[in-house]
C-alpha cells in the first residue's frame, strides 16, 4: 500500500466524472477543497469513466478527457505523493464487485433512485448501464473500505446505498465491507454562470460564453469576464439576489485572493463595474495561466503514466482481494 502520513489515519474516496473540461466553477467549489482535505486524509480520487458511459459519449472525446482529467487535477495541486489517483476501468475489479452487489441489490431500491428517475424521465431511451450505475459506485466505494465519501448534496442518496448494500452482506456473509458515510462538502462558494447568473456555472452548459473552463485560451477568459451580465446600477456591492452578476464576480474574485468580500467591496468602493472586471479578469487569468503552464508540463510528460501505473497496481490488489473474499462468501467458485 502506497505509504500516507503515519498521523493521517482516516480515509475519503471520490470519483469524477470525465463529462468534459472542468470549469471556474469545478475549481472553485471541489477541488479546492480536495486540495486542503490531502493534508488530512489519506485519499483515492479516480476518473468515473465507466459512470460517464451510461448515456452516450464520443469515443475520442472521452478518451481525450479522461487523460486531460488527471492532468488537471493534478495541475490545481492534487498532490501525487499525497493521493492515489487512478481510472476506473482501469481496475477491473470495480465491474467484478459491482456484478456480485448487483446480485445483492433489491430491484426496488434502485427504482427509488431520485438521479435514475430524473435522468430517465429525460431520455426514454436510457441504457441499463443507467439503472445499475448506483451499484458500480457502491463497489468503487467498497472495495477499499473507506470511511468517508465527499460528494455533492445530488449524490448522498447513492453513498446512503452503498451504506444499505453493505450492512445487508456483512448480514447476510459475514463482516465484509466497512460502512461508509457521505461527507457532504459544506456549500461551498457556488460560481453562477456569467451570462445567466441565476444559473450555476456548469460544465455541460450549452452556453459557452457563461462558462469559464479551466483549458479555455487566456484571451477568450478575459472577454468572458468582461462581457459578464451585470445589473444596471454602478456600485460593487455584495448583494445575491438584487446583483446576482457582481455578487458572483465577487465570489469568484474572494475565493481566488483569499480576501474577504467586504474588504474587496472597500477597494473598489467609488470605482465603476468595468474598472471591477479588468481586475478580476486578471486575477482569474493569472490563477488560470498557473494551472494551464503546470498542465502542459505535466501532460506532454511521463510523469503521468508513472503514476497511474503506480497506483493502479495498488489499487487493483486491494479490490482484488475484496472480491476474491466476496466470492469465496458467495460460494462461487475460486
Ligand atoms: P455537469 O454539468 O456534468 O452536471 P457540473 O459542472 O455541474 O457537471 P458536477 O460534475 O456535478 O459539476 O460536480 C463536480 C463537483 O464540482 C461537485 O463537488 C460540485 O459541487 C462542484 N461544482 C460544480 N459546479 C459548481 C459551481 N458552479 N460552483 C461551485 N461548485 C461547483
Ligand atoms: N456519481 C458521482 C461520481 C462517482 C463517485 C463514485 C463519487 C462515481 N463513483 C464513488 C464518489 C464515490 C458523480 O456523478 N459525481
């Protein structure tokens, strides 16, 4: 097992979906705090690449962002040494795992599912793959007996289900899986699309002009930005409901600098909403510019491959064992 801090002794996981290029918003509201939560525990982060193919992807598209994933991560400071970071179909035992909880899974429970019913109801041609997709993140979660699951408020039902599916096995077989609990990230600083800003900013946004991704060029940034909704008044004050554009610059600009949105409400206290936009175009171009110089370095190296290959050895033998005693309970046949 990779070696974590000796103080560090509680562990996360987590998966992202690799549904495209991750935007301002994505930075700002989770991999921030992933990137303060490495210091305190020890952390598996994997690319859900087999989750994103339960509606329909572009073979190379998806291929192209599952690579530039790690690398972003790994760009905005998710620290190779400090976490294991891999792909999921990389590790085969998370299909096995899924296979045999399926078997285990009351039908009923995964109707109940309110992201299969929401999702569903959109496209009444769904795949299979859709209805289970709760199960295969109950092996990701499982398989390597962790304590804790940082997700959205969207997917604590799913983490909740992993809970119940585990609880019935060690029932039903014998102690088998630890039961992990759902570490709702607190409502962090929500970024709101710049052109809609009643809307969050979302990577599957179909406009792009409202979205910041963290590969768009510098100068199309700088024009986002500039080109943001703001209200007909002139003052930069802080206020979500009756200046939701400025209030959302404003977001941006204080979880960026780290000031305080009272102190920036100061500096630019008599200034006008253009003089408001140059600066915060420059400090997201700036943070932006960082992160792009660190993924170009870190995507045209080896370094990658190195360390996914490192880690899914490590990963693969934990899950391998978790299923090797999982069918040996089962009495299947080993
Ligand atoms: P999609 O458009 O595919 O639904 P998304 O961009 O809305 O994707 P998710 O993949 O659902 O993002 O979420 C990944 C993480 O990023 C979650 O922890 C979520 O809370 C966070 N996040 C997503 N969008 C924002 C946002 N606009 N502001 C703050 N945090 C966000
Ligand atoms: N369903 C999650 C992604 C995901 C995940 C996981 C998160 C897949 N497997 C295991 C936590 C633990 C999503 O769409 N955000």
């Amino acid at each position: 097992m990779k070696e974590f801090d000796s103080k560090v002794t509680k562990s996360i996981l987590t998966g992202i979906q690799p549904s495209g290029v991750i935007t301002l918003g994505n930075y700002i509201g989770a991999i921030k705090q992933m990137v303060k939560m490495q210091d305190e525990f020890k952390s598996i982060i994997f690319i859900a690449d087999m989750h994103a193919i339960t509606v329909n992807q572009d073979p190379s598209l998806l291929h192209q962002n599952i690579r530039s994933l790690v690398a972003l991560y790994l760009a905005c400071g998710i620290d190779p040494e400090k976490n294991i970071i891999f792909i999921q179909s990389e590790n085969e035992y998370h299909a096995n795992i899924s296979w045999l909880l399926e078997c285990n899974t009351p039908f009923g429970e995964l109707t109940r599912m309110t992201q299969f019913k929401d999702k569903s109801s959109k496209n009444a041609n769904f795949y299979a793959g859709l209805f289970t997709y709760p199960v295969l993140m109950a092996a990701d979660i499982l398989a390597y007996d962790v304590d804790y699951v940082p997700v959205g408020i969207d997917q604590k039902q799913h983490v909740e289900l992993a809970r119940n599916i585990a609880i019935r096995f060690n029932k039903k077989y014998g102690d088998t899986f630890k039961l992990p609990e759902a570490y709702i990230t607190k409502e962090g600083t929500k970024i709101m699309d710049l052109v809609t800003p009643t809307k969050k900013m979302s990577k599957s946004s179909e406009n792009q002009k409202g979205v910041i991704r963290l590969l768009d060029d510098t100068a199309s940034i700088r024009k986002k930005i500039m080109g943001a909704t703001t209200d007909s008044g002139c003052e930069v004050k802080y206020d979500a409901e009756n200046k939701p554009g400025i209030s959302n610059l404003l977001r941006i600009c204080a979880s960026i600098t780290g000031k305080s949105i009272l102190s920036l409400e100061e500096e630019f206290d008599g200034k006008n909403y253009g003089e408001f936009k140059k600066y915060v175009a420059d400090i997201v171009v700036d943070e932006v510019s960082a992160i792009q110089k660190k993924y170009e370095e870190i995507i045209n190296s080896d370094q990658l491959d190195k360390i996914l290959d490192e880690n899914i050895k490590v990963v693969r033998e934990i899950a391998r064992k978790k299923f090797m005693d999982m069918k040996q309970k089962m009495g299947l046949y080993k």
